[in-house]
C-alpha cells in the first residue's frame, strides 16, 4: 500500500505500536479517538493492554483514565477493562467487561452528556489530558490531519494533549477526504459566538483537522477495518413501534405542526427500534427528509440512496462491511449528502433548538408521569450511558422515547410508577411510544397524562396494577399535584429484584 502520510515531519516518525504505547505512563489521562465502533485507533490500545498486563505480571499497578467520544470498539473496551488498565471512564461505554467494572464499583464512570465533553475537559474538569491516541486517514503535505469515519472529540483531544500518538489507517477510503466539517471557532464564556448553522447540510468549519507537529511523539500505520454491528431484520414489536411512529408524524403533518413531506430534521438513536422507524420512512412516501442525528448506520445510506433522506449529519459513520462498500462504491454522490461533524456540534443544544429537531431514543422505562430512565437497570446497575439523548431530547422540537412495553421475556414492565433513576425528566418528555401505542404528553397535567400512559403505552399485563396504583395514590388526603404512594413508588422494582418479575 501506499503510504497516506504525505509529510516529512510526520514521516520521520513511524514507529511500532508498542513504541507508541511506551508513551503512556501509569496515572496518565488518555484521550482516544472513537465513536460508535467508528474511528476507534487499532493497533496502540492493544500494545498498551499488554504493557498493563506486564506491569501487573511484574507486582505493580498500572491504570489511566480514558477519555473517548462515546462507545468505541468493543474489542477495544475490554482488552483494557480485563487487564483492569481503566481507573476512570468518561462519557459513554457500551461493553459487557466494562460494564461489570463499573457496576462491582471496580472502575470509576462519569456518565454525562456528549455534547458536554469537549467544554468540560477545556475548562479542566478532567485534570491535564496527557495523551492523544486518534485515528486519521491521512496526513497532508502541510501537516493537516484527515479524519477517519468519526470525528467525536478529535479537535479538542488533538488541541488540549500534551503528547499525540497518531494512527494512519490507509482502510479508510480516502475518497471520503471531504466530507468533515471541522469546527474551530468554538471558545468557552464569555467568548462565545453563535454557529451558522440554519440548515442540516450548512458547513461552518474545515475538512481537515489542525495539529501542532511537535506534540506529535509517534505516528502508526494501520490498515484495520472498523467493527460495525450488523443490523437484523425489525422483529413484530419494533415495526409496531414504528408504525404509531409514522401514523404520528402523519398526524403531525395534517395538525400542521410538522412540514409536509419534509418533517424537521431526524435524530434516532441506534439499535432495532430506530432500524425501524428509519425503514418506515422509506415506505411514508416522504422525500427531502433530513436527519442531524450522532451516528449514520446502513440505513440511512438507503434512504438517501431512494431519495428519502436529502442531507444526514451526524458524527460517525458506523458502517457494516456491506455498508461501507456501499459507501465506497458510490462515495462522490454520499459525499453531497453527508456531513461529519465534532459532536460539540452534531449534539449542540443551540443548534438542536434551531433547526427543530424531531428526537426520538430508545429507553429502558418510564413512569407514569413520563420521566425516563435511559441508563439504570433497576436504579442501581449503569446499562451504557445517557450519551446524546439528553442534548436532543431537551432541545428538540419533539422529544419521543421509545421502548417495547415489557424486557425479559415480560418480567419487567417498562411503564412503571416511579422511574428509581432519572435522565429525561417529565419536562423533557412529550411522546412515549411501545408497541402497543403512542402516548401523546403535550398539554397534559400529571394526573392526565398518567392515565393515558398506561392506557396507550403499558403492557395490558401490568395495566390494571398501574391503575389500581394511581387510584389508590389520588385517594389519598393530600394527594398532590403529582399523585404518588411513597412507600410502594418503587415495589414493581423490588418485586422483580425478590422474585424475578415485576407481576405479583
Ligand atoms: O438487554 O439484550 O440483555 O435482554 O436492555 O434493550 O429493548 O434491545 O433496546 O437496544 O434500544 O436499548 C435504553 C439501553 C435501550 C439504549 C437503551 C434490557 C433489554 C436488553 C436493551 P438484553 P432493547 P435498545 C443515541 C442516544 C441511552 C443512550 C442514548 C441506551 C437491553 O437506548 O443506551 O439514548 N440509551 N443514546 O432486555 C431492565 C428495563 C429494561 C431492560 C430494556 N426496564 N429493565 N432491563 N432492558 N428495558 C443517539 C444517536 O443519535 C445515536
């Protein structure tokens, strides 16, 4: 292969992957480039695990603190979580092994909003960030650094470490040199300016990213494919959920609240429900559909290939082997169409008020009154993080929660009266949706919108508990505005943590 580095500065310093890692030292703050799979660097994380491995072997400790810009590669995540090399986590982990850290109280985790990250490690929150690992595709002549198939936090990472290990990875079509829109006029109060951005597709910023060479202790070349989950098929209850979906946006349209054929700019979170919703709308009959979401799957390359979708955004292209070839094949038209962007941007609140936009994540529960609980299983057990859903859900122009009605085989109602952890509160919350309807908030006083919570969106299973409950908590003297039982606001929960299930 070619080489992609096109530097001579740069050139000089190829090295091993295990030399880089010798960068790292015990305590440091390492910051990795990164986001859903996309653009996770290859070959230095694993170099480092067994620098770890070795120290541990040896009697002695070694941990970092790993910054990232959401989930990065599983494979990534664990070598590290098993040599239990990861003292302190932030923003967003999605990986089994790390998971169980986290939860026996073994790794520290931060869990806050995406949007939030670049501000909070520039203004110091996170200590001196030490070293950079990022992937790019390229380095230019002039030293300027060609993103890879995310962008997440680069920029800042590339601007605020003291020492930058950089992989090369000539995997990454270089034909998608252009679609990024690098950023670089963000400063922190009372400095800041307002972002151009009126329309999904505007660009404000510039396809490369800037670096200071002599920051640079070691650059890596790889050619090592990202590891995309492979979508499957929608099952019955996310096309259900789907479907009330598009039956809402129609109703929408008619209303006149929602432009017809075009709506406002999409935001979907990833996994089955939103494969679903995203497919629905390929068969809705819109055109000049527009998302400005965090992460770009395969079926967003259809919908825009069919002409549904005009213009997507977002910070990460997380692609199947079959999607990125699509990609590849056609790269000069998806070039038009998509724009990459840092996810101080793609998730940015003032820009999420703007343009409108319709937001719609997946949740583990809600409770009658509508506040959603998107991170903890059970109120106590972190499942993967709040990630972008709160910089959209309370900026949006409608904020949708989607979930099936029951987990675990029906064990679990995810309609339940008091959510024990809370990311989305009832004030952010409009739209909840199951499979077994759509409960439609705005406008509603608590104890309305209990109802119709239970009534469109709970399992038929768990209906009449959930209304026997909220009788019971409005019979009280001094109900109040926001009925509850205190002392059985959470017995579904402890049902299920004695018994197995949340039915009696
Ligand atoms: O676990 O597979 O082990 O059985 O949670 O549940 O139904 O497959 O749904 O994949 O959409 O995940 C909230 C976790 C939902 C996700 C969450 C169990 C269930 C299953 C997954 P098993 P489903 P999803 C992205 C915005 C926060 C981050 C975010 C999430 C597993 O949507 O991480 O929104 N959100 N980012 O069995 C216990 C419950 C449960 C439960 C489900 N009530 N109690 N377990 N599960 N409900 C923005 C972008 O733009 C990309």
């Amino acid at each position: 292969t070619v080489s992609r580095i096109h530097n001579r500065q740069f050139a000089a310093k190829v090295t091993t992957a295990a030399d880089a890692a010798a960068a790292i030292n015990p305590g440091d703050t390492v910051a990795i480039s990164g986001f859903a799979s996309a653009g996770t660097p290859k070959s230095v994380i694993p170099a480092l695990a067994d620098r770890i491995r070795g120290a541990r072997a040896a009697g002695g400790n070694f941990t970092i603190n790993l910054l990232t810009g959401a989930s990065v590669s599983a494979e990534t995540e664990r070598v590290l979580a098993e040599v239990d090399g990861i003292a302190l986590r932030m923003p967003y982990q999605s990986e089994p092994t790390a998971r169980r850290r986290i939860n026996e109280g073994r790794m520290d985790y931060v869990d806050i909003h995406l949007s939030h990250v670049a501000q909070q490690v520039w203004e110091g929150y996170y200590g001196k960030v030490d070293v950079a690992i990022v992937e790019v595709s390229g380095i230019t002549d002039t030293g300027e650094l060609i993103p890879s198939a995310s962008i997440g936090n680069n920029k800042t990472w590339l601007d605020v470490a003291d020492r930058i290990v950089l992989e090369v990875n000539s995997w990454v079509p270089e034909a998608m040199t252009g679609m990024h829109d690098v950023y670089y006029g963000t400063a922190l109060p009372p400095h800041r300016r307002p972002l151009e951005i009126t329309r999904v597709a505007d660009r404000i910023g510039q396809p490369t990213f800037r670096v200071d060479p002599s920051k640079v202790v070691a650059v890596v070349e790889t050619n090592a494919a990202d590891s995309a989950s492979e979508l499957t098929e929608p099952d019955e209850v996310s096309l259900a959920i789907a479907g009330h979906v598009l039956d809402f946006f129609a109703h929408e349209v008619t209303a006149g609240r929602l432009p017809a054929g075009s709506l406002l700019p999409l935001q979907a979170g990833i996994g089955n429900v939103a494969n679903a919703v995203l497919g629905g709308l390929d068969r809705g009959g819109y055109k000049d559909l527009t998302c400005y979401s965090e992460v770009i799957q395969d079926s967003m390359l259809r919908l825009i290939k069919d002409g549904a979708v005009a213009h997507a955004s977002a910070t990460s292209l997380a692609l199947s082997a079959k999607g990125l070839a699509e990609l590849t094949e056609n790269i000069d038209f998806y070039r038009k169409h998509i724009t990459l962007r840092p996810q101080e941007i793609s998730n940015h609140p003032e820009v999420v008020r703007r343009l409108g936009i319709i937001a719609m994540n997946g949740m583990l529960e809600a409770d009658v009154y509508g506040n959603v609980n998107s991170t903890h299983v059970m109120g106590t057990k972190i499942m993967n993080g709040i990630g972008g859903s709160g910089d959209f859900a309370r900026n949006g122009y409608l904020s949708m929660f989607l979930s099936p009605s029951t987990a675990k085989g029906g064990a679990i109602s995810s309609i339940v009266p008091m959510v024990p952890h809370v990311d989305h509160t009832e004030h952010d919350v409009q739209v909840l949706v199951t499979e077994q309807g759509l409960a439609d908030l705005r406008g509603l006083s608590p104890r309305k919108r209990a109802r119709v919570v239970v009534d469109r969106c709970a399992h038929p299973e768990f209906r009449p508990l959930l209304h026997d409950y909220l009788s019971r908590a409005e019979a009280e003297p001094g109900a109040g505005h926001t009925p509850h039982l205190l002392g059985e606001a959470f017995s579904f929960h402890e049902r299920f943590n004695t018994t197995g299930s949340m039915l009696p």
